[in-house]
C-alpha cells in the first residue's frame, strides 16, 4: 500500500488537532529530516478567508526567526489541501504540564514564561501580534526550551484580513480590549494573557472562572482578578506585583513591551533563593504547631473526637514525576520556593480547620466525660441522651457509639421483665381480636408484641394465619362486590322494563349484601314508592266499587238518603266519576220529592202545635213587656210558614220507605215537645230530622 503523501512530505502518524486542521509527523526526503505538517481540514469548499488566515500563519511565523519561536519551513497546497510545513519538537505544551500537574520548580516555570516574553517581544518588534497565547500553545521541549506555536489568529499590524466586530482568541486568556472586539489591538494585549498564564502556571487556578464564557468575559472587562497571596499565602511582594501589573484593565498600565515584563521576571527569579530562605521558617513553624496540637490532643484521639490523620504532617519527598526539565534541581518541597508556598498555604488552611475542629469538640469533650459518669452510675437514660448529643455533631464517633450500645443492652436487661408481660398482654388481645374476627385488630396487637419480640414465633404465626383471614375476607368481599353489581344490573333492568317488583326485590337483595350502597336504596326506594301507588290506587278502586255497589243496594232498597252519603264518600276519592254523580243527582231527586210529600203529611199535626207554641211565646213576651218598661233585646219569634201546597217538581212517584217513617215521627216528636215546652228535646228531635233529610224545611222550622 503506497504511504500518503502531502506534497513532498511522506506521512508517517498524527501528532494532534487543532481548530484549524490535523497535525502529522511527516518526513521531507529532500532535506532528510522530520517535520511537523499542518493540513487544514473543511468540509466542503475551503473559505476564501479561512484560507487567507491559514496561510497568515505560515506568513506571520516565517517571517520572525527566534529560538522561542517555532520555525517554519514550508508552505503549499496538495489536492485543494493548504498546508504547512515547520520544526518537528519533542516534549510537551504547558496545558498537558498544567493539567497533569507535573512537579516543575519555580525557577523554571518562571524561565519559561521570561522565554516567552523574549519570542513575543521579536515578533511584536516585527510587528506581528499573536492573540491567542495560552498553555496549549507555549510547547517545552525536552530540553527546557520554549518554543510559541499556533500563529493562525495572529494579525500584522498593517493587516486588514479580520472582520470588523469579530472576537477571536481562547476567552480566559483574552485581554479585556480583545472581549470587547477591538481591533485597535498591539503587543500589550498578547502581555495580559502571558500574565493570565503566569498566574494558572504557579496557583493552578486560572485568575477569571465562571459558570460560563459570558460570565467569564465579564469578569474580564469589569472584576479584579483575585490577589495571588489568596492562593499562594506569604507570596513575595515583588511577585504580587508583577501579575498584578500584567493584569491590569487598563494596557497603559501594563508593562510595555515583552522584554519588560522578563526583565521584571528575572530580576525576581534572582532572589528566589533569598525568598525561599525567608519561607522556610514560616513553613516550619505551622508543622511545630501541629505536632504541638497533636501532642496535646491525645485525649480528644481516644475519645475518637479528632482523627490522627488530621494533625499528621505530610512528610516532603522527592517528585517521582521529575522529567528533564527539572535537572540540575534539587528536588522536594523544600526546595522549591512554588511548592513551599503551596505548601504553606494548604497547611495554614489545614490549621485553621483543626482550630475550629478543636474548639468544637472541646465541648464534645466535656459531654462525653458527663455521659461516661451518668453510665457508671447506672443512670443510663440521662446517659444516651448526652450521647445522642455527640453523635448529632459526630455521627460515626465509635466511641460514643460503643457506649450507647452499651446503655442499650443495659436497658434491654432492666426492661425485659416488663417486656414479657408487654409481650404477653399483645399475644393475648391478638388472640381474643382473632377468635372474635377483628383481623385488623389482630395485626394491630401482633405489630405491638413484635416491638417487644421482633422474632416471636407464636406472634408470627398468628399474623399468618390474621392475614390469610383478611385475604378470604377481601376475596368474600370482592364476591359481594360483584354480586351486588349483578342485582343493580338486575334492578336497573327492570325498572327500566316496568317491572318493580322485581326491581324492590334485586334492590333488597343487593342491599342484604351491601346496606351502604346509595343507587341500590335509591332503586329500592322509587320502586317501593311506586308499588305504594299502585297499592292505594288498588284500594281507592276497590272502596269505590264497593261504596257504588252500596249506594246502588240502598236505592234498590228506597233507602237514598244512605246512598247519598255512600255516593258522596265515592266521590270524595273519584270526583270525575260519572256513574256515581248521576246516581247521586237521581237519588236526591227522589229524596227531595219525598221531603214534599212528607211536608205535607206534617204539616197537619205541626201546625196547631205552632201555633200553641206562637201563643206561648206572645203570652211570654207580652209578660216581660208589662214587668219591664224596657224594649225587651229577645230576638222575635219565628214565624211559621205555611207548607207550600204545590206538587213537587219530580215526575218519580217513590213508594214510602222506612225514612219517610222515621221523618214523620221525629216532626210528631218535637211538636209534642214544643208543646210541653221541652226545648230541648224539640231541637233534638228537630235535628234527627234534618239529618235523615237534609234541607227539609219543617225541620228547620221546628229547630229554630
């Protein structure tokens, strides 16, 4: 298989991505030597000014030659690929040194940011300016040298390729103008982010971080980057400044040029012996500090309040991960002015934490002591409650937990008298709820018994067999469940079919087995209603028939006057109906004829006792008028009419009957008594009359 080729270069393995394009290693048989080849890699037809920019790189590095700058050494197009040929370097870039946190003194990292300054002030002096520095493009090589990479944002001054308002550059590493799109941009800006990476390079911490690059670009523009001291305690003032001044909003207040800024750094680098005998003192007196507390803390370990591990001092040992750019260094913290201050920064924030662990446990201490003696004396309840006090602050303490296991199995044995009788009370309600069928009941005194026996086996036995109940219970009732549907389906059916009886009877089936059921009593209830209905209807039609066969006897018999009231209780329960009203209107035209008739029969024997009776009164009332000189108030006598001589209007010639009787002798009747003026009796009489005929009007009379 034929090897790729990319122009000349024979392809031997990919070295890495960029946003650009795919770096290889590839070999040039023309000059026999390895380089390193940058493709530019599109999808589709390549950007005429993708294309103009990829080249810019090519251009902006060819044309500064600087040991701290890498080199370039071809430049072309292959099968519409631009590409470009430059040093091939071994080692690695400052993200990979950063991210793997490789032990590098501070002597060096301080070297390799003054060589970065030296490269960046070349190109700036030939004026090209980066605009993009960041760890991933300052690459060291094996051998301790940095070489600046990645020029494909860089911009010649006289250059007008970059589109107006457009951003470009790694936004943490981007100076403040830069955020702000300006294009007003000079060597000065490329300085903000070598302080940006000076900073990450010995804190390990970038200056600006957010939640986002908004937030991050924010910060940029507008916030102070946090003091350096804040993460490297008893940092060198001079060092304080030099980021500080690098990482100023306002890039007239920056160092100027590239050399200035690694002068200032050199001339720091000088004293870092001098500081790093300063530091050490410092680091030493924090780790006599611990050692004290550990010493006199060794009460607070027994009580297992303090971890040992949190007053041990990690001993300093040598870096197993030291490369060729730590020769010539003797390794170990002690001996790195970074490290010790790393160093003296985490164990000043480690003592600050025991302080506070201390102080708080002292008062931890102090319950523990108390717990300890309410044990001994055997007050075990007072006991726990101070343990539960060190273990809602300590709550894996195996020290307090050990004894609160101990009050426990104290108590345990104090209580288990009491316990079995608990225990017993349970089983027995559990016992009596089960023989009486209160299953829940049941489970209710099993769930007691086991709070006093977890595993008793006569409360496990009977909580098998309350449950097995409950089930055929619920299965029962599932049953009766669907029974209870099947007669409301039933019920429903025949209500809707007219059938209520049978409806009454579904309902009331339903409701033997589910008496809470709400449409079954309502069925229930309209079909009863109903069937109450037809029952009085029944009734009524069976009273009107017999009042009609009655009244209809009683005519056949010429007794009317107990026919009419037959007919008129009839008519009280069917007013409408016709046979009866006009049996009635026949009957009291008989009973009126018969009044006529018997009128006159009377009419012979009352008339001379009302007369009598007119004479009595007239005799009374012409006394009373001779005694009193007074208009007497007694209301005037009646006078009698004479009965009516004229035949009655009826054709009905009735034959007499015992009413007639019993009319003519009840007239007789109270005229005799009139006549013996015995009042009384007359309207007795009188009444009996009117009621056998009412409306006759001798009756009447004789009554008034």
């Amino acid at each position: 298989m034929a090897q790729e080729r990319i122009g000349r270069y024979m392809i031997k393995r990919t070295l890495g991505r960029s946003a650009m394009g795919v770096v290889y290693l590839a070999f040039d048989p023309v000059l026999d030597r390895h380089s390193a080849i940058k493709v530019m890699t599109t999808s589709g037809e390549i950007d005429e000014e993708l294309r103009a920019r990829f080249f810019r790189e090519a251009r902006s590095a060819a044309k500064i030659r600087h040991p701290n700058i890498i080199a370039i050494y071809d430049m072309g197009e292959d099968q519409n690929r631009p590409y470009i040929a430059m040093e091939y370097l071994e080692g690695d870039d400052l993200k990979t040194l950063i991210e793997k946190k490789v032990f590098i003194p501070f002597e060096k990292k301080l070297d390799f940011i003054i060589q970065t300054c030296r490269g960046l002030h070349y190109a700036h002096q030939h004026g090209v300016i980066h605009r993009d520095i960041k760890p991933a493009n300052i690459f060291v090589t094996l051998d301790g040298e940095v070489r600046i990479l990645d020029f494909g944002l860089a911009r010649l001054k006289s250059s007008e390729l970059t589109r107006a308002g457009m951003i470009m550059g790694t936004p943490y590493y981007m100076s403040p103008e830069q955020v702000r799109g300006s294009r007003e941009l000079d060597g000065r800006s490329d300085l903000f982010s070598v302080g940006v990476l000076l900073y990450e390079l010995i804190a390990y911490t970038r200056p600006f971080e957010a939640d986002n690059l908004t937030g991050v670009c924010f910060k940029i523009v507008s916030e102070p980057h946090p003091p350096i001291s804040q993460f490297l305690q008893g940092c060198a003032e001079e060092l304080v400044q030099i980021i500080d001044r690098a990482l100023s909003k306002d890039r007239d207040a920056r160092f100027a040029t590239g050399d200035e800024l690694a002068d200032a750094l050199k001339g720091f680098q000088q004293k870092v012996p001098i500081k790093l005998k300063e530091l050490r003192p410092k680091v030493e007196s924090i780790e006599a500090e611990f050692r004290k507390l550990k010493s006199s803390s060794t009460h607070l370990i027994d009580m297992d309040l303090v971890q040992p591990k949190l007053l041990e001092v990690e001993e300093s040992v040598t870096d197993p991960t030291a490369t060729v750019i730590t020769q010539g260094v003797t390794l170990g913290p002690l001996n790195d002015y970074g490290s010790l201050l790393l160093r003296q920064g985490s164990l000043h924030q480690r003592l600050e934490a025991v302080n506070r662990t201390l102080e708080e446990v002292s008062a931890l201490a102090e319950l523990f002591e108390t717990g300890r003696q309410q044990f001994e004396k055997g007050e075990v309840d007072p006991s726990l409650a101070t343990l539960e006090k060190i273990l809602s602050v300590q709550p894996k303490n195996a020290k307090a937990l050990e004894m609160q296991e101990a009050c426990r199995r104290l108590l345990e044995e104090r209580r288990r008298p009491e316990q079995q009788s608990n225990l017993n009370s349970a089983l027995s309600e559990a016992l009596e709820a089960f023989n009486q069928g209160h299953y829940e009941q049941c489970l209710q005194a099993v769930s007691r018994a086991f709070e006093f026996d977890p595993g008793n086996a006569q409360a496990l036995q009977i909580q098998k067999q309350a449950s097995e109940a409950l089930q055929r219970q619920a299965t029962e009732a599932l049953q009766r469940q669907r029974q209870v549907e099947e007669f409301l389906k039933a019920a429903q059916g025949h209500e809707r079919g007219g059938d209520y009886e049978a409806c009454s009877r579904a309902a009331t089936e339903g409701l033997d087995l589910d008496r809470e059921h709400k449409e079954l009593g309502q069925l229930q209830q309209r079909a009863q209603q109903i069937l109450e209905k037809r029952r009085l209807d029944e009734e009524r039609r069976a009273r009107v028939s017999e009042l009609l066969r009655v009244a209809r006897k009683e005519i056949a018999n010429n007794n009317f006057s107990s026919a009419v009231r037959n007919l008129n209780l009839l008519l009280q329960l069917e007013p409408g109906d016709t046979n009866a009203t006009t049996l009635r209107q026949e009957a009291k035209a008989v009973l009126s004829a018969r009044r006529h008739k018997t009128t006159r029969k009377a009419s012979l024997v009352v008339g001379p006792v009302l007369l009598v009776s007119l004479v009595v009164w007239g005799l009374l009332r012409l006394s009373y008028h001779k005694e009193s000189p007074v208009q007497s108030n007694l209301p005037s006598a009646v006078e009698p009419k004479p009965p009516s001589t004229a035949e009655p209007a009826s054709a009905v010639q009735p034959t007499p009957s015992k009413d007639d009787a019993e009319i003519t002798r009840g007239l007789e009747a109270a005229a005799k008594h009139l006549a013996a003026q015995e009042y009384s009796q007359a309207v007795s009489e009188a009444a009996k009359v009117l009621e056998l005929s009412p409306g006759n009007s001798e009756g009447e009379r004789a009554q008034q």
